[in-house]
C-alpha cells in the first residue's frame, strides 16, 4: 500500500519569474537540443533578441543589426530607439512588462509582449543589456537572470539602439554548438521579409532588395521552369514558380516570423493556388497542379495566434479580430492577382500548363503500381517485419512530444535489434533495412513503388503526397562507421534528395552519431566520440582504465544503446548548402564517377584508419 501524502499550505509554492523559466523552458523556448536543429533553444534565444531589433527596423527605426558569435556567446546591436533608459532592468526580467501590449506601437510585432528576452535572460549564465538614448548610455548585467551589476546613467557619444551579449547556460543547454547555416538561414529570412534590412554576422552581410523573389532564387534546386511569378498586396507577398524535382516545397512566414510548420496561411495558400490555377484553365486535379512547386508566401496578421511560444506553426483563422479570415484573404488575393499575371502572361502560362500535364500523365501512369505497393506495404507492416512502430506521431499535433518523433533506420539485425530493445516505445521507432539499398540516381519516382525497402519507407513515414502528414519529425540513418556503413548513407541519402528533397530541406533528416570508444574503470564510465574525448576520459581515469573501441552498432549492447538514443543522443543534420544544387550533389556522390565517390568515403574514413593503426 502506498504512503499517504500529506497535502497542505506547505506544499503551495510560488516561483519567481527566473525560477519558473529555469524550470520549465519548454514553455518559453521549446525543445532545448544541443544546437543540431534549427529548432534547437540557443537559436530561440538569438531570434527573441533578434525579434525585438527586428520590429524596431518595421516601425522605421535602424536600418542594420550587428551580430556577433563568438567562443558560445552571442551579441546583437541594432539602431532602433533603445529601451526606455529607466526601463532597462524591468524590461529584461519583470513578466509582463513591454511595449509591445500596447498594439498601436507594435500592430503586427514579431515579438510577444516582451517574454522573450527575459526567457534569454534566465537561461543565460550571463546576459548583458545596453541602451543608447539621448546620448545616455544605461547598463545592467545578470548571471541566470540575477541582477548583479546596474549603471547609472552615463554620457555616450553612440548612435541610439539596444546591445545585448549572452551566453547560453550550459547547465541548462549541454554540449551545444551553434551552426552557421542555421543562424545564416535566420538572418536571411529576416532580410527577404524587411527588404532594406542589412543584417552584419561576424564578417558576412545579409541584404535583400526583391525580398521572396530573392529567397526562391536563392534556395531554388536547379533552374525554375518559368519566370517566378512575384505578388504583392496590403499585408501579403507571394513567390513560386514550378522544378524539375519532386514534392511541394513551400517557405512561410506570419508578421516576419518563419512558421517552420505551416498553419492556416500556408494550408490556404496551397488550397488557394491550386484552386485560382485549376479555374484558370477549367481543367486538372490539384495533385497535379502543385507536383513540384517552389512557393513562398508572407502575411502580417493583428494579435495572431501560434500553437506555441516558440511561433513555428499559425493558429489564427481570421486576418483581425472580427475581421476576413485567412483562407478568404488568401483566396481573394490570388483569386485577383495571380488570375490577372496568368492572363497577361500567355508564355508563363503555357509553360505552367506543360508542367501540369506532365505530372498528371506520370501520376496516372503510375497509378495502378501505387495501389499494389500500398497494399504490400500495408501488409508488411502488418506482420511487423520491417517497422518496429512507436506510439506517438509527429502528426498527433495535440501531443506535447510530437517533437520527439524519431524513426531510425538500420542495417543489420543485430543494431536493429538492440536499438528496438532500448528505444523509448512512445517516440522512437526502427526501420530495419535488408542489405545495401538500391542506387536511385536518375531512377523516375516508379522505383519508389516497384522496389519493397524504398516503399516501405516511403509507407512508414507517410509521405507519399508531402509533407501534411509525416509521422516522424527526426528521420535518422544508423549506419555502421566504416566503407559499407557509409555507402549505404549515400543510398538513403541519395533515395531521399531525388524522390523527397523537402524532408531534407526541412531538417528532418539527420545521421546517429554513436561513441567510437567506451573508457572506464569500476567507478565510471564514459563513451568517446573521438579521439581527443578518448584522450580526456583516460586522463581523467588514470592508468585503470579499460578501453574498447566499439567496430560497429551491432557490438553495442541495448543497456548502454540507452545512453546513445536517450536525452544524451548526438544526431548530425544533414544540410544542403545554400550554394548547392541536389542534382550537383547526386552526381558526383551517385553518378559514374566511382573513383571520386571512392576517394570521398575513404576521406572521411581516415580518422578510423588513423586510430586503428595506432591501437595496431
């Protein structure tokens, strides 16, 4: 029988501000992550400091923004107004405290009501606050969100704005590295949506002057197959044109903030333009009219709505309060718009027609090998040779661990199995894979449905007609760390970017990093990712230590398989440079140059050489 627990005043606690972000940052900053997605906490902290700097430059306020990265901490300075000089420390680390209740200053803000920067400051081990006003300068600086300096006010020769230095506390975010791809993609997000904006990081400078022209361009996979049709209206701009590759690829954003996960502008806008393209000619299905569509659409909404603190995916049904909703918004404009450009442009048109009948004439001829491989793929899972399931889906949008999500797909029986038996049931499902996977390089998307593993794969992560409705929000390879190890990476790696390009320009797709070394003696033990851990976990242990090095997955037993795939999982992103073309990356790691492909995978093999030589 359990204990009766007593229940009275002394259990009635109440959390101070700082207390109660330190305790519960999911709520502030979302996941907190080692800085291996985009969508990890340290980068919610650069963007609530960059959002308040941001919405200085949308009410005319500084036209650029210094940012700096340097050793783990993090500066930003723009020339807006800076804070109210007697504001300074509340602003910072009293709730409900900004400027932003007030909605005629801020209409269609990024930020929100001032939260974030006091969320930077608690779970920041040290955070620096400046503000340049009136030729007055006022200083204030915490230790996690502990006030432990204040200035008065000093004569300052500085232009106006705000400067704010902070550096993540490792208590709180462990192991983290920030990524410059990710922080780069955020400052141009930021410029393509405030064209005139000149954003300055370490020694590199984010401007646009076309804004979501500029974005397609530069993010673009090959060359467009028209014109990018370019729309503006009163708080809307739209960009798409149509590719060579598969899948739908859209970009969206609410008052300046990039909602990674959609929400109700960017399901109206895919309803919409298919809709406006469809009545345009009188004729083809939707499928068919967004097969291969490149788009990006932004909208600025009165007091939205987002499913989280973090505002990666829009709630909001209605433009204003009382007012149009998005889906008539959105409708309306396109309706208007892209309707009058389609009329006015008769070769744009065509061409987009060609595009049409293309998909439509490949989406039926492969709609008889569709059915047959939905149903052998149905009937392999239900026999469960294949996917080990796990409980939650990324699409159960209510579920709080929906982020979580993670299929890991494998090769061999033994991984799989020991990946099976210590994986968390709830979030974390195995794909076991049955040799080296088929070369898809130049394959059409038939292959998909003829060949079993890239069907069932396909079948598990539910992402036939795009991304609406994947299951796993981290997609991860767990390959052996030698030659067929990393050939196999190269087949998945090349089966995803030729058939489903968006599940890798979207993060989803990332590689397990698992230890080359297990050091220890009989009181502890640490698993080393490289050569210098290996160094410091012997110092550390002294002349007593074991030392195995782990040769593959399969030697690593379940119970210590739990450290790897738990909270201390280590999963590299893999990312497409922003200069780099798909087509460009397939050939040369996929094509008929072999001698290259070899010489890649030795390369980035020699580490392994180098340590096995040494241990001979």
């Amino acid at each position: 029988m359990s204990e009766k627990v007593e229940y009275t005043e002394d259990n009635i606690r109440s959390l101070d501000w700082k207390e109660h972000i330190r305790m519960r940052p999911g709520m502030y900053i979302g996941k907190l992550g080692d800085g291996s997605s985009a969508d990890d906490g340290i980068y919610i902290l650069v963007k609530e400091v960059m959002d308040n700097s941001i919405d200085e430059f949308v009410m005319g306020n500084g036209k650029k923004i210094i940012v700096k990265l340097k050793d783990g901490s993090v500066s930003v300075r723009d020339f807006g107004r800076g804070i109210p000089l007697g504001k300074v420390v509340e602003v910072v680390s009293k709730m409900n405290t900004g400027g932003k209740y007030d909605s005629k200053a801020f209409k269609k803000s990024v930020g929100l009501n001032g939260v974030g920067t006091k969320a930077v400051n608690a779970l920041s081990s040290y955070f620096k606050v400046q503000s340049f006003r009136e030729k007055k300068k006022k200083t204030a600086e915490f230790e996690r969100g502990v006030l432990i300096r204040e200035s008065d006010l000093e004569d300052t020769d500085k232009e106006n704005g705000t400067y704010v230095k902070f550096i993540p506390d490792n208590e709180i975010f462990k192991n983290y590295t920030y990524k410059n791809n990710y922080l780069e993609k955020l400052f141009w997000n930021y410029c393509y949506l405030n064209r005139g904006l000149s954003i300055y990081f370490n020694s590199k400078k984010f401007h646009s002057k076309h804004g979501l022209k500029d974005l397609l361009e530069n993010n673009m996979d090959g060359d467009p197959l028209y014109p990018i049709i370019h729309l503006e209206g009163e708080d809307i701009e739209v960009a798409f044109t149509h590719t060579r590759s598969y899948g739908e690829d859209y970009s969206s954003f609410v008052n300046g903030q990039h909602t990674t996960q959609g929400g109700t502008h960017q399901s109206a806008f895919r309803e919409s333009i298919a809709k406006v393209i469809k009545d345009f000619y009188g004729k083809y299905e939707a499928v068919d009219i967004r097969q291969s569509i490149v788009a990006a659409i932004s909208i600025k909404v009165m007091e939205p709505v987002f499913e989280s603190q973090t505002k990666t995916k829009l709630g909001s049904q209605e433009i204003e309060p009382g007012g149009k909703t998005v889906r008539a918004f959105i409708m309306d404009f396109l309706k208007e718009k892209l309707d009058n450009y389609l009329h006015r442009n008769p070769e744009v048109a065509q061409v987009l027609e060609n595009k049409i009948k293309q998909s439509e004439k490949e989406r039926k001829e492969l709609s008889g090998i569709r059915k047959l491989a939905r149903e052998r793929a149905k009937k392999a899972n239900l026999h469960n040779k294949k996917l080990r399931d796990c409980k939650i889906h990324f699409n159960d949008l209510k579920n709080e661990r929906r982020e979580e999500t993670s299929l890991f797909i494998t090769e061999g029986d033994s991984a799989s199995g020991s990946i099976t038996k210590s994986r968390d049931v709830a979030t974390q499902a195995v794909f076991s894979l049955r040799g080296k996977p088929l070369n898809s390089f130049g394959l059409t998307k038939k292959v998909v449905y003829e060949n079993e593993e890239f069907n069932l794969i396909q079948a598990a992560l539910n992402i036939e007609d795009g991304l609406e409705n994947l299951r796993y929000n981290n997609v991860i390879i767990a390959t052996d760390a030698d030659v067929d190890g990393m050939h196999i990476r190269l087949l998945l790696l090349t089966f995803f970017l030729q058939f489903f390009p968006d599940l890798v320009k979207k993060g989803h797709v990332k590689i397990l990093q698992t230890p080359l070394f297990r050091v220890r003696n009989k009181k502890e033990t640490f698993y080393c990712y490289s050569e210098e851990e290996r160094k410091e976990a012997i110092e550390k242990l002294g002349k007593s230590a074991e030392i195995t090095r782990f040769k593959g997955l399969g030697e690593i037993s379940p119970d210590e398989f739990k450290h790897f795939i738990g909270e201390n999982i280590r999963l590299e992103p893999v990312l497409v440079e922003k200069d780099q073309s798909i087509e460009e990356i397939l050939t040369f790691y996929m094509g008929k140059n072999t001698s290259d492909r070899q010489n890649f995978i030795i390369d980035n093999l020699k580490f392994e050489e180098e340590i096995i030589k040494e241990e001979e």
